[in-house]
C-alpha cells in the first residue's frame, strides 16, 4: 500500500475552478448565496487575456479560446474558489450528474435553511427539500440538498451535526470545516 504518512502526499483541497459567463455577476452571487469573499484578481478584466498555444497545450482548451479575468474567492474555513471567465469559440453548458468529470461542489452549513433560503435568495435554484444523508452517514439532522447557480453549476448542501455510522467502522473521519471564529 502507498505510504500514509503526513509529508507524503496530499494535504488536502486547496481550491476549486468554476469557469463562469460573467466574473462579476458570478461573483455577486457567491457574495449573496454563500458568504463567500474576494481574495484577488488573478486577471482582472480589462488586463490583455491570457492566451496562445503554450497556454492551450497545459490547459488542453479549445483553439482560440482565451482566458478574461480570474478572481479567487475565501469560502468560509474550507477550499477557496477560484473563478475563470474565457471567451471561446464555443461553451458546453455545465456538466450534469450522470456525466464523467467532476459533477458539483459541497458546502458545509451549519443552518440548511437558511443556507438555502438565502441561495434562493440570490437567484439559485433549490431542487427539493433537504433529504437525511443515507446509510452510513445517517444521524439526527444529518442532511443534504442539491442546487444550481444561475449559469448552471450543481452545488450540494450538507449537514452532519451528529455522528455518523461508518465512524464505528474506521479510525478515519472525513473532514468537516472548523466553525468560523
């Protein structure tokens, strides 16, 4: 087996790329929906977009596409988010459940409610009610929901104030945000 030890390997997720229409409006959003914060532009619009086949070899994107601006947002104590508005020739629209590739993001909340009140709010859309998280990670308002922000990526909702089953099968615990001091 490959080693476990701390210094080996991976600490854990730094951020998570969101190819988005509009930086701002996206931005915005986040603001509203999720508390999130501006950390900096990376690109700022109105700076000369990044582009040319060097950039389109390390990141394997469609000719003729260009990066406009790029922003990195703190979202409470986990990964930050960082944000990318390209130009291209043409854009798929976001990946949907059943598709290969990496398919939502989650956040933790401590109040589903009024997490999904105020994503409501901000123009997202709640699919459903919150659903009691399954089987092994099942507890007293242990729960989840999926949403979808304006330009159509999926975001889940998730609780798990009280412990969970798979925590008597393993020494292991998936990570939970810290509450934000």
């Amino acid at each position: 087996m490959p080693s476990t030890s701390p210094g080996a390997g991976v600490r854990g997720i730094d951020h998570v790329g969101v190819t988005v229409p509009d930086l701002e409006a996206a931005t915005a959003f986040f603001i509203e929906a999720l508390g999130a914060e501006v950390l900096y532009d990376s690109l700022a619009k109105g700076q000369p977009p990044q582009e040319g086949p060097d950039l389109q070899r390390r990141l394997r994107f469609l000719p003729g596409s260009s990066i406009r601006a790029m922003r990195l947002l703190r979202l409470g104590n986990g990964p930050s988010l960082e944000l990318f508005e390209y130009a291209a020739p043409e854009q798929r629209p976001p990946a949907r459940p059943n598709d290969l590739g990496i398919q939502h993001l989650a956040v933790y909340v401590d109040d589903m409610d009024a997490a999904l009140a105020r994503f409501q709010a901000a123009g997202g859309e709640v699919f459903s009610s919150p659903h009691e998280l399954p089987a092994l990670e099942k507890g007293p308002g242990n729960a989840f929901c999926y949403a979808r922000a304006p330009w159509g990526t999926i975001i889940e909702f998730i609780t798990y104030p009280s412990p969970q089953p798979y925590e008597q099968q393993t020494a292991l615990r998936r990570w939970k945000p810290p509450e934000r001091g």
